[in-house]
C-alpha cells in the first residue's frame, strides 16, 4: 500500500469525536469528512470535474468512476465514498461497486474496462441489460 493510500484511509476514516461522518469532500485529492452540511454543499456544487475519477466507452457500454462525497457505508468500517457504474449507451444500469480511496476506485475501474473488451463479456452484459 503507498503512502497517499494509507494517508486518503486515514482521512476517511477520520470522523469528529469518532462519530460517523456523512459528508466528504477532497483536499488535494484526498477525502476529508466535512461535518458541516452548508460547507459540503458550497463545495459539492462546483466540484463536478473534481469528483469524476475517469470515464470509458467500451462497445456501447460507458464506465463511470467518481467520488460520491457521501459515506454510502451505513454499517460502519471504511466509508464507501467512490462508485464505479457499468451503463449501457441508454443509461440501464448493469452494475455497481463502491470504494474507500481513489487508488482502489481506480482498480476497480480499469478492471471494468478490461472485463467489457472481452467480447463474451460485453454480449453477457449485454444479454442482462435487454429488458
């Protein structure tokens, strides 16, 4: 694990007074809980580019990897504050795994990619999503 890994852990994990912390904005990259909803916002509102991680178009299908900035983690442990989604090109949702750090986001997102280039995959994927 790097340094900014075991650092971007750290400041998720951190919570005021050790209490859960639902909120998450990024400081140079890293998440930081940010308890104050009206601060959240401010930042929230103008951080679109920030939070996007990457974002691929493979066969129809579109990767999207971002920074949530909400701790979807409601049962305690690390906060899953970064989401990769598999759509198709009309938007049907065909999967979703969360993350705790950006390193890990990353992973995750080129593990999709790669899965899509195979071709029994993409028409797997494919034969899920067709209603």
């Amino acid at each position: 694990m790097t340094k900014e890994s075991k650092a971007a852990i750290s400041a998720a994990e951190m919570s005021l007074d050790g209490e859960y912390c639902a909120n998450y904005i990024l400081v140079d990259g890293s998440p930081v809980p940010e308890p104050d909803v009206v601060k959240w916002a401010e930042w929230f509102e103008g951080s679109h580019k920030e939070r996007v991680v990457a974002r691929d178009e493979v066969d129809g299908f579109i990767v999207s990897t971002v920074f949530l900035a909400v701790n979807h983690n409601w049962g305690g442990g690390l906060p899953l504050i970064y989401e990769t989604v598999v759509t198709d090109s009309y938007g049907g949702e065909g999967s979703a795994t969360r993350y705790s750090t950006p390193e890990a986001a990353r992973v995750g997102h080129d593990v999709e990619v790669a899965a899509l280039k195979r071709v029994d995959l993409v028409e797997v994927r494919k034969e899920l999503l067709e209603p």
